[in-house]
C-alpha cells in the first residue's frame, strides 16, 4: 500500500521538532509549516539525484529562510544523501555537524547556497536562474535544461534586496525560476502586519512574474500549482497559504512559534495529533523507503544526461567550463599584453587599464560574464562584441543590473554557485557598502566573483564626499577570504585579473581609479601581484626610508623617493597591491619585503587602519582622516596633504 504523502510530510515535522528540541534552539516552525510544499516538489518535481550531489543539470532548490534549515536537512537525510546520516540530524547545530544553524554550501551536499540573512538566498537563486539561462543558450537545452525552486518567508520579501532582485527577474522573463512564499502572516515579533501592509502577489504581479495563490497544505492544490508554474513564460511565485509549526497542537498557527523550542509535552502532544509513534530520530520503515525512492527518482535522468553530454561535441567544453578549469590559453594575450605595457609604459587611470586587462580576457575565456550597476562607460567593464545578456537569448555575456547593487553582487554569487560561469560587474567603490552583505556572504561561500569598484578615493574630485571612498578599502580588507586588489598601473591591472580569475574558492575587489595615474612597472615576467606586495624600487644604497604605496599612491611613492634620495636618504618603494595576498607569502619573504629601514611611511588616499602590519604602530601615515570634498582631485590631493612632498616630509 502507498505511503500517504501526509506521512512523508509528517517525518519532515517530526525531525525537525525533534532535532531542535534536543539542539534546545533553532526554529521548527516554518519547516512543519512548509513540509507539504516541500513533499510535493520533492517528491514529484524537483530533478536530483541524491546519490550525485553535484550533477550539474540538477534542479537547484534554495532555502532563502535559512533559519528554517531543518527543513532542507530533514528532506536530505529522507531522500537519502549519504553524509546527512540521523546522527548528523541529532548534532544539529552542534560543533562539527553537518547540519548548522544555517545551511552552508561546500560544508553539507545537497545544499546549494548560504542563507540566514534573510533575502539573499532569493536574491542569489536569481543568479542561479541567469546562469541556467545563459548556458542553456550557449550549449543547448539538452545539455543544460534545469530549473531553480526558492522556499522564501514574510521576511525574505520585507528585505529591501528582494526587490532588486524580484524586479531583475521579471525583466528578465527568467522563466525557469519560481518562489514558493510561506504565506504565513509571521515574523518574530508576531504577525507580519505589524510591520507589513503590502500586497507581496500584487508586488511580484507588477515586477513581471506570474502569480498564483494556493492552500500549502492541499497537496493536491499545491502540485497543480507547482505544475502551472512549469508551463509559464516568466518567473513565478506561488504564495503557499501556511500554517506556521502545522502539526504541533496548540502551537500550530501561533505567530510566536517562530524559533519556540517546544517543551516535552508538546511534543508529544504533536506526535499523537499526527499518529506518529515511532521512537525519536526513528523514521518508520515504510516512510523512509517512499522517501528513500524519491531520492532514486532523478537517476536514470542523470544517466541519460551523462551520455548525452559524452556523445555531444559541446560536452567536453561545458565540462570545463562546469569544473571551473580555464581555457589552456587564458592567459596568453594578457602576458602578450603586459609585456607591451612594460614596453609602452600607458598612463591612464586604472579602470581604464582594467577594462584593457578584460580586452584580452573576454575573447580567451567565453564563460566570463560581465555587467556593471548602470555604470558601464564609467566602470569600464564592456569589452566589444560581448552581446546583452537578455530575453530571448541569453546568450549575451554582458548584464545591464541596472541600479541594484546589492542585488547584483548577490546575483553574482548566484551564478558563480551554479557553475559554468565567471562572473564579474561594477560600480563605484563607495558603492560597495550597498553590496556589502552579498560581498561578505560571497566570501563566505567561496564564491568565485569578480567585484569591479571604481572611482576609489578623492581621486575621482568633483562628485564629492557621497561618492568619495575614505574607509571602504579597509572595511573589505577586514572581510575574510577576500582578495581586495589596488593596482598602480597597467601592469599591475592586468596582472590583479591574472591572479583574480586563478582563484576557485576566493572573490576578489578590483579597486580602481577615475583619475590618470603615472606608469611604475618596468618590468614584466614573475607577477608579482600574486605576491601581495613587493619591492617596485630599491635604495640607492643601504635603506635609510621605506615608503608603502597601493594604487594611484605609489606614482606619489616614486616622485617622493626622488626627494629623498636627493636629500640623501636611500629610500626603498614597495607596491601593495594586495595585502590578502601577502599575508599568504612565507614568513621570510614577508620580513624582507617589509624590510629594516629606520624609518616607514605608507601613503594611501584612505584611512590608515591596517597600515601598522608594515609601518609598525610607529610609523608615518599619510592618506584621509576624514571625508572628502567636492573640487578638482589635484586640489584635493593637496589640500588633504597626500603629495610627494608630504611623504618625503613624513620620512624626516
């Protein structure tokens, strides 16, 4: 006889009740209340395979309230992943588990993307969808024809990044996405009412998605829905009429259930409403075999899928490109490039050598996907022919965000998560605080993601304070597992790409320049961005001054050395371009590039925090200790006193 899918649902509320009872913390409430929404997609439509974890034409199911993650570990150790055992589901949130407080990507298989700050996980599934849409075009809908499934809450849809990415979406047509709501009128502090009047089908009906309302308790119901949402041209949402903790007495329906952890009697209570008398952390035989199938449902499609991709002329590239292995040839215009810039010695401002960095890089690695937040010509990051990324074809390698920051930083993230692509986008550096939350996250994730920031100091004059960065180099230095890259010139740029797009498990910051800055390398060969920071020129003699110099600084670096060493002072230069990645050097190339003068000054057009790991906490800073101004940026620089003749004065 059938298992009831009630039943199956019913083991998702009582493992998750159950785990965190024990755990004495976590939130129960909004897994028993999306259990049958999860039972019907699970069971009937999403496509996995759960002995392939990692199959790259997978349905992609993202969990966007995160907090509810019992939820998505319940239905991972039901449909049978091997490493989300019961035990694991005993341990949640405990130290070394594979079942967190929130679900985290590359720690537990199965799960897509970290989520917990509540919107992103809608906001990055809109990335994943993209990248779908994007491949699908390039490499055919038999190779790559997969959708993205998003549990969100009354939460998620408060975030204001949801409506970046809500509205990106829709005027996208990204049709292979749908959002479940957990239409359950709750938020910590009670009803959602209390601090929402807003129509969310009438928000999503408006950015261009279709909509549709349905009971989230009526499998039925919910599988028809599910089913419509397949057949539509756009993205869709499905509010998902729920019961926040369904199943748990007294406490089902009860706005302050939430993150209630219920008392033994409660469950109890819970267990013999829904029949379930089975001992703790025991799932009935019948129950774990029906869902135990439904884990084994996707495999012959993996296999087909698999020969499919063995017997296609485009599957050993997509493989490549999935894997995130470079073109044996990625590189070989840009080194052909930096050896001209050696030669020639450019001098422009930095963005510019950026987007001539991306000139040789967008022909030589087809999966590099670009875009800017309506900056495009001030950012530098369209390089000729790259084509829109837009409805009908995605096949365009070039995203117009529009205005959204955060939601496009957190889109990016998506896409690097789902594989097959690189992306990359811009904006202006003091920007960067709108994306911070998706930046922070990316690093987190390990997310492969370019973050293109121009426009990075006092240099960029007129604008002003609002637009001027003074602390945000810093506070993304302060971001782990975060490559933040100022280049000082042309090669320098190019050689921050180089390193940027050979990390797999590291995003990376280009902080770069609106205003013209001198050429310093004379040099090319080793790249010796890669090394975090290195010695650009040597004293004329024994070292009586070391000056520490990033970006558009070390042309003042230079100009201050001629100073010195005019005065008699052998004075060392050493370029900064990343401090991440010096940390990374071994101890005695640290020591040595750092050096033994007597006296160190560092100069950079931002605030000196940091600054103390090469200039001791007795050496001399000169950069920004407040905000800007609006004028000229070479009145600026002197008027903020960041000259060459303020460094030369700082090393006496």
């Amino acid at each position: 006889m059938p298992v009831s899918p009630i039943k199956m649902a019913d083991a998702i509320r009582v493992l998750s009740m159950e785990a965190v009872h024990k755990a004495k913390s976590g939130h129960q409430g909004m897994p028993m209340g999306m259990a049958d929404v999860a039972t019907v997609l699970f069971s009937k439509f999403l496509k996995f395979d759960a002995a392939k974890p990692d199959w790259a034409d997978r349905d992609r199911f993202v969990l966007s309230a995160g907090h509810g993650s019992m939820l998505l570990y319940s239905l991972l150790h039901l449909t049978g992943y091997k490493a989300v055992t019961m035990k694991e589901i005993e341990n949640f949130r405990q130290w070394g588990s594979l079942t967190p407080g929130h679900p985290e990507v590359h720690h537990t298989p199965g799960v897509e993307t970290t989520t917990g700050p509540l919107g992103q996980g809608l906001a990055t599934s809109v990335g994943m969808a993209m990248a779908e849409a994007h491949l699908a075009a390039v490499y055919g809908k038999d190779l790559v024809d997969h959708r993205t499934w998003v549990i969100a809450g009354d939460g998620c849809l408060m975030e204001g990044v949801s409506h970046e990415a809500i509205s990106l979406a829709g005027r996208l047509k990204l049709s292979k996405l749908t959002v479940l709501f957990d239409d359950n009128n709750t938020t910590i502090d009670g009803v959602a009412t209390i601090a929402e009047t807003g129509d969310q089908v009438a928000r999503f009906k408006a950015a261009g998605w279709a909509v549709k309302v349905v009971d989230g308790h009526d499998h039925g119901k919910i599988a028809a829905a599910l089913r419509w949402a397949t057949k539509q041209d756009r993205p869709t949402m499905i509010a998902c009429k729920t019961l926040i903790s369904k199943g748990a007495g007294p406490k089902e329906g009860d706005p302050h259930s939430h993150g209630y952890t219920l008392f033994d009697s409660e469950i109890v209570a819970a267990r013999a409403a829904m029949g379930w008398d089975a001992a703790p952390f025991t799932v009935p035989d019948d129950i774990a075999k029906a869902w135990k199938s439904v884990g084994r449902r996707g495999a012959r499609v993996r296999k087909a899928w698999e020969a499919a991709v063995a017997a296609s002329d485009k599957g050993a590239e997509l493989t490549r490109a999935v894997k995130g292995q470079l073109p044996a040839n990625a590189f070989e215009k840009l080194e052909a490039h930096i050896a001209a810039a050696v030669e020639n010695k450019p001098v422009n401002a930095t963005r510019v050598h950026s987007g001539s960095a991306l000139d040789q890089l967008i022909p030589a690695i087809p999966e590099m996907i670009g875009g800017s937040a309506d900056l495009t010509g001030s950012n530098n990051t369209l390089v000729k022919g790259m084509g829109a990324y837009d409805t009908p074809d995605y096949a365009g390698r070039y995203v117009h965000y529009g205005v959204r920051e955060f939601g496009m930083a957190a889109a990016m993230n998506g896409m690097a998560l789902h594989g097959g692509v690189i992306p990359y986008s811009g904006t202006f550096l003091a920007f960067a605080d709108y994306s911070r939350a998706a930046i922070r996250l990316g690093a987190l994730m390990q997310a492969k993601v370019i973050h293109v920031m121009t426009h990075d100091s006092i240099g960029l004059g007129e604008d002003g304070p609002t637009h001027q960065p003074v602390e945000q180099v810093a506070s993304l230095r302060a971001i782990p597992n975060l490559l933040v890259f100022r280049p000082a010139d042309a090669v320098e740029a190019a050689e921050a790409w180089q390193v940027a797009l050979q990390q797999n498990t590291t995003p990376s910051v280009m902080c770069l320049s609106r205003q013209k800055t001198p050429h310093v390398r004379t040099s090319a060969g080793e790249n010796q961005v890669a090394k975090g920071a290195y010695e650009l020129l040597a004293a004329d003699g024994e070292a009586a001054v070391t000056i520490f110099a990033t970006g558009t600084e070390v042309g003042l670096a230079v100009a201050a050395r001629e100073i010195l060493q005019g005065q008699g002072k052998p004075t060392r230069v050493v370029s900064v371009p990343c401090w991440e990645l010096f940390d990374q050097q071994p101890a005695a190339y640290r020591k040595a590039t750092i050096g033994d003068a007597p006296v160190r000054v560092a100069v950079e057009a931002g605030i000196r925090q940091g600054w103390e790991r090469f200039i001791g906490e007795d050496g001399k800073f000169v950069g920004m200790t407040s905000f800007g101004a609006s004028a000229p940026f070479e009145r600026l620089y002197k008027e903020f006193g960041i000259t060459a003749e303020a460094v030369a004065q700082a090393a006496v």
